[in-house]
C-alpha cells in the first residue's frame, strides 16, 4: 500500500517538446516513486501539452494545469497555490535527475526537522561535451547558519557573465531545493515577475530570512543541461537593470534579516545575564 506523498515536484514548462521526455523518463525512474508530480504548462504552442499527457499512467500522481502564457515566476506561482504536500520542489522541463534526487528531500526533511530548507549538489550537461561534469568540486554537508547560507546561495552576478568561479554546489536555483509548504504559506511567499532572472534567488532568500535552518549535501542529483537558446544564456540589455534592481532586493532582505538575528541573539544573552544575576542574590 502506498503511502500518502511527502513530496510535489513542481515542473513548469514552456516548449520543451524536444527536452520533456528525458525529464520525465528520469523522474518515473525514482528509487522513491511515491511523489506527486505537478506539470504547470505555461501556453506552449508545441507539442509540450501532448508529450506530457503521454506519460500520464507512468506516474502515481500526475496533474497536469493548462493556462495561458504568464512567465516563469506566473507559473512557479501557480504550482505553489496547487501543491497539497508537506513538502516541494522545482524541476525544469529541459534538465533531468539522477534515482535519488525525489528520496533525498523527504529523507533530509525527515533526518534534519530543524531545517526549513534542504538543498542538494548539480551537475552541469553540455550539448557539445560527453558526461556530466559537477557544479563545483568544493564538499558541503550539513546544517548552516543564516549568514552561511546566504554566502552559498548568493550569485550577485546572476547570469550577466559565465561566473563559475562563484560556483557552490547550492547557488540560488529552485530545482535543487526542497521546501515546507507551511512556511510559504505562513508568509506569503510569492515569485516576483518581471524580472528577466534572478528570481529565484529572490524567492530563496526571501524564505530564509523567514527561517532558521538549512540543510546541504553537495552530492549531485540534478542536471542542469546548458541550452544555448536558453533565456539565461543569452545576454540582453533588460538584464542590466534586472541585475541591480534583484541585487538590491536581495541585499536589504539579507540585512534586515541579519539584523534582526543579531538583536534576537543580544536579547537572548541579556535574559541569561539577568537569570544569572538573579541566582547570584
């Protein structure tokens, strides 16, 4: 008898008829197959729709959601308002998994309650190139304070520029992520929209700042295939202005929120000073 599902994998998707089989062949391969998987179709004008109709019966739970073109943070959006699981994450349509990746999440939740956030390595695929290659050599494994986490997961650059040299095997990306539902939904979390990128990194830091704890194991689990045609692969002026507007989101959110952390600390060693005095009289 199969249990009632942790976990929602959260797949928008945008013309990726020629991507889509892959990602999904993976995901039915799951050493933890028991995931609901929430295709959210965002108008694609190809065989997207079709494709992913096809592989309804590979899947315990599949829903797929038909809506009009509204952008990727639209349709991120509109995957959040339908997941009904404790836990979530984000695949795109045109990557694919490693067996384990579904298994990891729900098994970091459950090892790690304290923390709000979980967070798995990648792999980097090329068209040109044989294999998968890892994000970044550098181990990370554990649980991490705020100011840590904000370290691994920040890219001021965005995807201006071909910053590997940035690279942590977390980065601000949702695909390698798990979240609680509970927490989006205690804060009204949302995806910001007009923003030609970093908005992911926006979300994950905006989730942080209402939290305490995040958990990382660097081993890779996801692919992340570099597209030439992809949207972050391709420079254009929007990016600019995009780039300083996130950054500056990004930036007060961090510092609020480091703030905040360091008076509720303060706070906490004078109520011990003030206990400690009281024992003393």
């Amino acid at each position: 008898m199969i249990q009632q599902p942790e976990l929602t994998v959260i797949m928008p998707v945008y013309n990726v008829e020629k991507y889509l089989p892959r990602a999904l062949e993976h995901l039915a391969k799951q050493s933890n197959p028991n995931f609901k998987l929430l295709i959210v179709n965002d108008g694609s004008t190809d065989n997207t729709r079709k494709i992913a109709e096809s592989y309804r019966n590979d899947f315990h739970d599949l829903k797929i959601i038909n809506k009009p073109n509204g952008g990727l943070s639209d349709a991120r959006n509109v995957g959040i308002d339908n997941v009904d699981t404790p836990y979530f994450t984000f695949h795109d349509g045109d990557d694919w998994v490693d067996s384990g990746y579904t298994d990891f999440f729900v098994r970091a939740f459950h090892e790690h309650p304290e923390a709000a956030m979980v967070s798995c390595g990648f792999w980097l695929d090329y068209e040109n190139k044989e294999g998968s290659v890892p994000a970044t050599k550098k181990k990370v494994n554990g649980m991490k304070e705020k100011l840590r986490s904000y370290q691994l997961i920040c890219n001021p650059l965005g995807s201006l520029f071909d910053n590997h040299f940035l690279a942590t095997p977390v980065k601000g990306y949702t695909w390698n992520k798990g979240y609680k539902l509970s927490v989006v939904r205690q804060n009204h979390l949302r995806f910001m929209g007009n923003l030609a990128f970093m908005e992911d990194q926006i979300f994950n830091v905006q989730y942080l700042a209402k939290t305490d704890g995040f958990y990382c194991d660097s081993r890779p689990l996801y692919h992340y295939w570099q597209r030439k045609d992809s949207m972050v692969h391709n420079f254009n002026l929007k990016m600019i202005p995009d780039n300083f507007r996130a950054n500056y989101i990004i930036l007060k959110t961090m510092i609020r929120s480091l703030w905040q952390e360091h008076k509720k600390e303060k706070g906490s060693e004078q109520e011990l000073l003030e206990a400690s005095e009281r024992d003393q009289r």
